[in-house]
C-alpha cells in the first residue's frame, strides 16, 4: 500500500490546528504567523505558498539579505497567494519569506492633509515635514444607504461660463469629462479647481506624466489654492496596484471632509487609468477578458469608487467629483467610457474639432448633458438653454451648405436665426484659462445674448 505524501504547507496547517486548539483550551490568545515563501513571478504578480492571508491584507516579503518589500493579496488559488507589490521589486529573490501582517490599508485623513502631496500609500511626497493625522479611514470607504442621501437641490458654480449656464451642476453630482488626448482636460480641471466654489479640494492624479504633477501643483493650484487642496499623486511609473490605491485615497480623503460637514470638489484625472491599473491586475493573475481586453471585475470596480461621491446625509457635507475618462482614438464607445457615462451624473464632452480649430475651451455642448440641471435651474434658464443649443444645432447641421453658398438668406427663418446669432454663441462658449464667470455672470450673458430670439 502506497503511503500518501503530506506537503509541507499540509504539515503546517495540522500544526497550527493543534497548536490554536491548545491554546484556546489554555485560555490564550491566538496570534500566529506562519510564513510562507516566494515560489514564482510573472510580470509584476508574485506566487506565494504555505501561507494564508485575506484578500486586500499585507505582506512582508523578505530576502535573504533581510531587505523586504511589501505587497497586497489580490487573489488564491489552493494553497497559492498571488501578491501584487506596492514598491520597487528590485533585488527580489526566489524562496523569499513571504509574513502575512493580517492589516488591510487605512487611508490616513485629517485636516493636517491640507496644503500637502501624497502618494498612493499615504506618504508625503513634498519636503514639509512628516504628516501628523490623528484618524485613518478604511480605504475602500463605507456604503452609504441610497435613501439617507441628501438629494442634489443646490447648483454649483464651477468659474466656467458654458457649463455654469448651459450644462449646470449640482452641489453633490459626479460629472464625466470625456476626450482624446490633449484637448484640454488638465486645463479644465485646473481652471475649476481655482474657480469652484467648495472648503475643500481633493485631487487624484492617477497614471499622469510625473512632470504634469509638478505643473499642476505649481502652477495650475498655486500656493493659494494648494492651501485647500490635497493632492495625491501615484504617477504612470507606480505599480499598477498604487495606482489604484491612490484613486481609493483620494475618495477616502474626500469623504472624510465631507462627514465633517464640508463642500468637497474631487477632481480624479483619470477614471480610465484607474481602470487600466484593475485590469492589469486582473489579468496577471489570470482573470479572462471580457470587453476589448478588460475583465468584469473593472466594470464592477468602476461604480463602488464613483458611489462612493456625491452627498452625505441631509444636512451634513457633499463631494462633487469631477473624473477624466480618456476616449482612445476619440470614440466615446469606448468600453471605459460607455460604463463610466451610465454610472455618472452627466458628461462634458471635449470636442478634438473644436480645439484644433482654435476654440477653447472645445466643449461640444451637442454631446454633453448634466442630469441633474432640471432639478436645480429655473423654468427661465432652462428654456434660455435649450434655445442655445437648438441655434447651436441648427448651424452645425447646415454649416457645409452654408460655407459653399448654396443656402439662400430667408429659405428658412430658424437657419438665418442661426446664421446671424452663431459667432455670439462661438464668443460666448469660449473662455480665456485666467478668466473666471461667476453662475450669475453667465446666466446674465445668456439671457443678454439671446434676449432678440426669446420670445419666437
């Protein structure tokens, strides 16, 4: 008869049954360790064996030389851990200890993050000294029951003239910024971050350039607006797991203002990275893709980050967020974007046309909408809007036989209406980056603009 062979993770786990059974029967606590060790890597995902550990918990990972790293369980599979690191894996060697700390991570939150730059895992990034915060928050956040919501009752003016007056938001909406590369998103953002009415700012720059975080806090924030802001950066470079514990960060920040009872402005560039970093985890550990390359579990992360906005309980704070979503080649069917638009509260599309024209900001108000605008805007602002994209409309559809000749002046009363009214609604649409109009500044140049057309 041919005696079964017990593995040496088998063997271990027959010990610490014992060894918690004894201990339980002393009256003990029970807090064992067991290491395990590094037995393959592939890519940037790390195997682990003869060791148990939580999805979302740490581990140290030890080489021979006792230097270590540490890296987050992201899956199992038997008796095997897949690990993903959250540092450099330089010098990382087979057979390494592999020593669960059964800790998940904690956002650190405090009003001592204000003025500062953070990384993915909650460290300084600036030369201001260390971070004393005296709470940390879990970092996937806590439901929020949908019923003790507080409703979106209240606009928000964001500084920008075309989407204070034609696509306005509410105190507490998730809005969409949809675009290729390199029409003027950062420039957007930027532009609100300085001009929105809110306590506080919370930035997530997710996957960006490392030198457009610098730019973006030198410039675009400015000492003035870095005061009520927090900044955290995880750039292109980080692994893809920081990348997407800076996103998590950046919420959890965000909703820890927001319980104090604060207006919040999450600005997240990008939600498309964010997602790019889940599927590459997600593949590496072998999950099969599903849409163009992207496995389920991103379309199941994108909506638990993007509830997580919005407002708290009646009477108490609110974070209106504003996310990035990258369209590759300009398709706005883009998987990514096609799951973000049904999730959000509206979408401001950027037109690459607009732009190379020379239009800024290249806002196509054709393509964009805010879902919340007939809950927060007067009947009288709501028809002076509509009857601005209809002339709007009208124009772009007619411009080609208008640009050749072939339209003959007084062959339909609504295209001259467009004719004679398109170079204002061109001038009004644009916006100069240092210049900021109020909600009521632009309401006042809508109705001024269209006051001759109203009442047809």
């Amino acid at each position: 008869m041919t005696i079964p062979r017990i593995t040496e993770a088998r063997r271990r786990d027959i010990w610490n049954h014992h060894l918690q059974a004894y201990q339980q029967r002393a009256g003990q606590p029970v807090s064992l360790v067991v290491e395990g060790r590094l037995t393959r890597m592939v890519g940037l995902t790390l195997e682990a064996v003869g060791c148990q550990a939580a999805v979302g918990s740490r581990c140290l990972i030890v080489n021979p030389d006792q230097s270590s790293i540490e890296a987050e369980v992201v899956g199992f599979a038997g008796e095997h851990l897949y690990l993903m690191p959250t540092g450099d894996i330089q010098g990382l060697a087979p057979n390494a200890r592999v020593i669960p700390t059964h800790e998940v991570c904690l956002a650190p939150v405090g009003h001592a993050l204000l003025g500062r730059v953070l990384d993915g895992a909650g460290r300084a990034l600036d030369d201001k000294g260390p971070l004393h915060v005296g709470a940390r928050m879990p970092l996937t956040g806590r439901p929020i029951n949908p019923l003790s919501r507080a409703p979106i009752r209240e606009p928000l003016d964001v500084g920008v003239r075309a989407i204070n007056a034609l696509l306005t938001v509410g105190r507490g909406q998730r809005m969409g910024l949809f675009a290729g590369s390199g029409v003027g998103k950062s420039v957007l953002l930027s532009m609100m971050t300085r001009y929105t009415n809110a306590d506080v700012v919370v930035v997530g720059l997710v996957g960006d350039r490392g030198r457009e975080v610098v730019e973006f806090v030198q410039n675009n924030l400015g000492e003035e607006g870095l005061a009520r802001s927090v900044v955290v950066a995880t750039p292109a470079d980080t692994p893809p797991l920081m990348r997407m514990h800076g996103a998590m960060l950046a919420t959890s920040i965000a909703e820890y203002f927001r319980d104090q009872g604060l207006q919040v402005l999450l600005l997240m560039d990008s939600l498309t990275r964010f997602a790019q970093a889940q599927r590459e985890i997600a593949l590496a550990i072998g999950e099969p893709p599903a849409t163009k390359g992207y496995p389920p579990s991103v379309f199941a992360r994108l909506p638990h980050l993007v509830e997580r906005a919005g407002n708290g309980a009646v009477g108490g704070g609110s974070i209106t967020a504003f996310y990035t979503v990258l369209a590759e080649g300009d398709d706005q069917n883009d998987p990514i974007a096609d799951a973000a638009r049904a999730i959000l509260d509206g979408h401001v599309v950027l037109s690459r046309e607009l732009a190379e024209s020379g239009h800024y900001l290249a806002i196509d108000i054709e393509a964009s909408i805010s879902r919340v605008m007939t809950e927060i805007s007067d009947e009288k602002h709501l028809l002076a809007a509509r009857r601005c994209k209809q002339i709007f409309s009208t124009y772009r559809k007619n411009r080609d036989l208008i640009n050749v000749g072939a339209y003959q002046p007084g062959s339909d009363p609504r295209v001259d209406e467009a004719i004679a009214l398109y170079p204002a609604i061109q001038n009004f649409l644009q916006q100069n980056l240092r210049e900021q109009v109020s909600l009521v500044e632009s309401l006042d140049d809508l109705e001024r603009m269209l006051g001759p057309v109203m009442n047809n």
